[in-house]
C-alpha cells in the first residue's frame, strides 16, 4: 500500500499533469505541427486558415494562462505561513492523575500519569510542569536530600534529578517485563530501594544512577509500599497480607505474621520502632515493635486508604477512595474524618502551613487543616 500523499503535494501533481497534457504529448504536438496549408497530425480535413489557426492558438494561450493562475492560486493557499506560532497547549496539574508527592529544596513535587511532573515554589499555590523523558505513569518519589531524588512507575522506569527536581533524565526502564514499580526509597546515604508489581525489587547504592535487580520473596505478590524505620529496619507491605522487614539494609528479608489477608497499600513510620500499615476497606494496623506484633485501629470508613503523612506535629493524616481524609493523633491510635466535600480518590498527602495538599484525581486539592504545625 502506497502512502497517501500530503495534499498540498497532491494538488501540485494534479495541476502539473494538466500542463504537462497542454505543454507535451498529443496537445502540444498538435500546436507544433499546424502549419501554413498543412493537415493536423492524424491526417484528415482541410488545412486551416490563418483566422482560423490564430482563433485557436489564442484560445489555447488563454486556457494557458488560467492554467498558470491555478497553480500560482494553489501555491500560495498551501504554501507555509511565518507568522506568530500558536501557543502550546498548557498542561496543567488539574488534568491530571497524580499518585506521588514530595518535598525538596523548597518545593514541592508531584507526579503520575502519562509521566507528567509538576512543581511548586509557592507552597502548591501554582504549579508548572517540569520536563520529563517518558510518558509512563509515575507512582512514586523519595528524595535522599534537598537535590538528588528519583521518580518510579510504570514499564518499571525510574527517573533522577540532581537538582531538586527542576529536570529529570532516565537511568532505568524495562516495559517488556509488565511489572509497575509503585514504591521507592533514597536515604542520606545514598542507597535505595524500588518494590512493584510481581515481587519486583530493585537495589541502588549510587543515589539512584544505577540499579540491580533482587529476589525479595519466593512468591510474587505485589510490593505496594517500603518505609525506613529510626534505626535502619526497613519495611514492606503488599498484596495479600504481605508484610516483611529486612534488618540489615535489605540484603535478607524475613516475613511477618501479619494481621490482615488483605492488601495492604502504605506505610508511615512514626516515632522509634513505631509504624502504621494501611490499606483495603479502611483497615489500619499499628506496631510498636518494629512490626513483629500488630494492633487494629478503628478508621470509621470501609474505604481504601492509600495515602499517608506526618505532620510537624506529630499528627497523622491518611486519604484514599471517595475523597476519604482521616486526621489522627501523634500516637497512631486514634482517627476522626476529616470533611472536605469531595469524592476524588486520594493517592498522596503533603502538607504546608494550615493546609493539607491532596494528591489523586484532578491533580491537587487544598483542604483547610486546623492550626497545629505542617511539614
């Protein structure tokens, strides 16, 4: 199959077909060929006479030209403009999906579907895309520090930026394993971790340049989330109950009973050997022993929670499905709704001054929060 031509070539090759049948072949020949008491090509009838032959040659010199009015016509109409460009279509936070927040260097972050990112230096005022090299679905973010942080999502690509965020570039990507990445972390140190889909789990000991792939677990439910506990212990939770630590920077890990068969969706560590895990119909668990026993806490909601954030003093805040907000205390064990008037899902929280910033459909939502400290 041949492909089809532009039309502006199209109408060019049209128009020259007609001239070249006028200028060449059986057309042209004739006009050639006419001559004082000569016959036309082809034989038969009478010569024509000079009125006659100059009546023609006149007609055929018009039909010329309006031939050449058409092209020059057609040119023109699809020949390339140069004036003012047309303004690039903004993309803005509100049309988007966004399933990972964070802070650095000032601003703040978020980021998620079709690989958008977005900035703030205005405490999430206002927000402007910064470039990013792909077009996957972001899930997460962690920063080791106020410059270098990393970017994870789908076809298990991870992104860096050195700069606070202000660019990215791409140091990891393998579409043709299916298997998201939905949760990362970066310490100070400089080592890393990223958990997904399918048991995937991914190693950094550069800030984020580079990453080894690792066995984690025998069977490959999902990793949804991994935390950092004060002394170094980390954490993950998953799919089905999945709960694990790792007390040696994640080189062995070692399964947890856990209390729960359902999936579990975050983690957030609060004080010492303190942890929540939460997830499926509202459920939240608390430890205080590095995750080795657990306790039920009361939600109040059967919907999802997937988003966690501690604020500056020492509060909680956990959001998920059906525009869901819980606000608890310093200690984890207790939760009262929080009322916004919205039914988006929820996927990530920040905070700034008295406001709570709520990351998910239609990008970011600001919900008065009562005065008491933000970070």
């Amino acid at each position: 199959m041949h492909a089809r031509k532009p039309l502006r070539a199209s109408l060019r090759s049209r128009v020259g077909a007609r001239l070249r049948t006028l200028l060449t072949g059986q057309g042209a020949a004739g006009f050639r060929h006419f001559h004082r008491g000569g016959k036309p090509p082809g034989g038969g009838g009478p010569a024509r006479t000079f009125p006659q032959r100059a009546s023609m040659n006149i007609h055929r010199a018009l039909g010329l030209l309006f031939v050449l009015f058409v092209v020059a016509t057609v040119s023109f109409a699809f020949s390339p403009r140069h004036g003012e460009p047309l303004p690039v279509t903004e993309i803005r936070i509100a049309q988007m999906l966004m399933l990972g927040a964070a802070q650095a260097d000032g601003r703040l972050l978020a980021a998620g579907e079709r690989g958008r990112i977005f900035v703030s230096a205005d405490g999430g005022a206002s927000w402007s895309a910064a470039a990013s090299p792909t077009e996957a679905t972001l899930t997460a973010l962690s920063f080791a520090d106020e410059r270098h942080g990393v970017a994870v999502g789908h076809d298990a690509v991870i992104l860096r930026t050195d700069d606070g965020g202000a660019s990215w570039r791409k140091v990891a990507e393998d579409p043709a394993a299916e298997a998201p990445l939905l949760a990362v972390r970066l310490d100070a140190s400089g080592r890393g971790w990223a958990a997904g889909a399918y048991g995937s789990f991914l190693v950094t000991e550069d800030g984020g340049d580079s990453w080894t792939a690792q066995t984690v677990a025998e069977d490959d439910r999902h990793f949804n989330a991994i935390a950092q506990l004060a002394d170094g212990s980390l954490l993950l939770a998953g799919e089905a109950g999945l709960l694990m630590r790792s007390d040696d920077g994640g080189e062995t890990w070692d399964m947890l009973d856990s209390p729960y068969n359902g999936s579990f969706f975050g983690l957030l560590t609060l004080s010492d050997d303190v942890v929540l895990a939460y997830g499926m119909r509202g459920h939240i668990f608390r430890s205080t022993d590095r995750g080795e026993h657990w306790d039920e806490i009361a939600s109040g909601t059967e919907a999802t929670l997937f988003g966690g954030h501690r604020l500056a003093d020492g509060r909680v805040v956990l959001a998920g499905q059906a525009g869901t907000v819980l606000l608890g205390d310093a200690r984890g064990e207790g939760f009262e709704p929080l009322p916004n008037g919205d039914t988006a899902m929820y996927a990530a929280v920040l905070a700034q001054r008295d406001e709570l910033l709520l990351f998910g459909e239609g990008g970011v939502r600001r919900v008065a929060l009562a005065p008491g400290g933000a970070q």
